[in-house]
C-alpha cells in the first residue's frame, strides 16, 4: 500500500510541475477478457473467460522531442466463471492499477513501456 501512495504522488507531482509545458490529460477504458489457471494438485479445474472493463483517467507529460511521460490510474475488473456441480460459480477479482509509461511517438506510431502498481 505504502508503494501505491508513492506512486500516486510520484504521478501528481510530475504532472504539477509539467502542466505548463503542454500536458495533456483523458480518459480511457475498454473490454478485459480474463481467465484464471489453477497449477497444482487440483487439474479438474475448468475455468472460463468472463469478461469485465477496465476505465480510468491519464495524463501525458512530453519530455521533449518524441519522448513523453504518461501515468495512468485505472480501475480493471477481472476474473472468471466456473461449471461447480451445474451451477455458474463467478469469480469476480478488482484491481486498482497505476501503469507509469514511457511513450515513443515518431509519425503516428506510438510504444510505450513501463513499470505498473496494482
């Protein structure tokens, strides 16, 4: 917990200091697809794909150049849905992320790569 903390004001304080410079802000969300594997004794399990959102909020910071900084806090709803004696058993996992991104833009084409908090 102490980490997600030092994350969030890792994010805001950047952010503070680069809102002049052309920061950016949104919002983003989409469809998971999620499942569960079971390793070990139990390889009856049969879990199934249960789909679920994820929607959250970003800001992008450019750094100069091609370069910019982009934290995001998402909220990722998860899990899957298993057959237990005919009846539908769902396993419903949330999850609070903070993905801290660097993102390469050179001409339409954007990469992105970083660490994520969840």
């Amino acid at each position: 917990m102490k980490k997600f903390f030092l994350a969030v004001a890792l994010t805001a304080s950047v952010v503070a200091l680069n809102a002049q410079s052309g920061a950016g802000f949104g919002v983003k969300g989409g469809l998971n697809l999620a499942n569960l594997t079971v390793t070990g004794d139990d390889e009856d399990a049969d879990f199934k794909m249960k789909p679920g959102f994820h929607l959250g909020v970003f800001a992008n910071v450019p750094l100069g150049g091609t370069l910019s900084f982009q934290p995001e806090l998402l909220y990722s709803a998860e899990g899957a849905k298993m057959d237990i004696l005919d009846e539908d058993v769902k396993f419903n996992l949330s999850y609070l992320n903070v993905p801290l991104l660097l993102q390469y833009n050179a001409s339409g084409f954007f990469a992105e790569t970083g660490p994520q908090v969840g």
